[in-house]
C-alpha cells in the first residue's frame, strides 16, 4: 500500500516527520490547503512526468505552473504528463497522494525555487488524505532532490 509505503519512508529516514492523515480529502491543491489550514502556494505539488524514455518526478508550489521553455531549457524536451494508471506504476501513489517519498523504485527528483519561499512545504504522503510537514530543503534532502527553475514567474 503506497501510504505504508510513505510511513516507513519516514519511519527510516525522518523518524521526526510526522504523517497526517486526515478526514477530509487533500486529493488537490485547495483541498489539501483547506485540510492542513495553509495557503494553495504551500502545498508541495509533486508532477509525474516523461521526457522521452526517462520518468521524473517534479515538485512545485502548489500555485505554480510549469513554463514549457524553461523546462525544455533544462531537460532538453518538453514534457508529457503521465496517465493515472502510469503514475502508479512508477510511483505506487495515487493521483491525489503522489509524493516523492517511498517509491518503489529510485525515480529522478526535481524540486522547484517556487518552494524555497516557505519555511515548511505540504507535500502529500501516498494517499489522498496524507501529507507531511517539512521544510522544502529538507524534503530536498531526504529525496536526493535537484533545485531547478522550471515554472513560470509568480
């Protein structure tokens, strides 16, 4: 189950990081905003993409959105999202609960500036009513993560 999946994560790496899971739905960026009482642009927004054969995992402000030039600028290609059924098979998580936390299998991590104006990020956690708290560096850290500049202008 991808939310065990994201507790032992935690469990292992960040024994410190709690993960909560709530009543409510957090499956889209308002919602989850509603049900962890923080703005849209603080929830952490993880994207499933593909640029050409190589699978990646971006992760923006939840307001954000990504700038096609600036990405191909950085990667080469533009990118294709993924289906729902894709983004569990590389993720284990379902749409609503992608995280770059506890994937089956090592995936490339991207991180965008939008996130470094918060002191702490909502990331989801496996499940459509999970997340964490954490520091964007931090989750960063923890996911091997690369800081790129890949969304539009605020």
């Amino acid at each position: 189950m991808s939310l065990d999946s994201v507790v032992a994560f935690f469990a292992a790496h960040a024994p410190d990081v709690e993960v909560i899971v709530t009543q409510a739905s957090s499956a889209t960026v308002t919602l989850a905003a509603e049900a962890h009482g923080v703005l849209p642009a603080q929830i952490a927004k993880t994207i499933c993409l593909r640029v050409g054969e190589r699978t990646m995992l971006v992760v923006t402000s939840g307001i954000a959105r990504l700038d096609n030039r600036k990405f191909k600028d950085q990667f080469g290609s533009k990118p294709r999202m993924l289906d729902a059924a894709e983004v569990v098979e590389a993720t284990s998580h379902p749409v609503g609960g992608v995280c770059p936390f506890g994937l089956p299998a090592p995936l490339p991590v991207y991180c965008d500036v939008s996130l470094r104006e918060f002191a702490e990020v909502v990331p989801a956690a496996g499940a459509a009513n999970a997340a964490v708290r954490i520091a964007p560096q931090r989750m960063a850290d923890l996911t091997s993560a690369e800081w790129v500049d890949v969304c539009q202008a605020q």
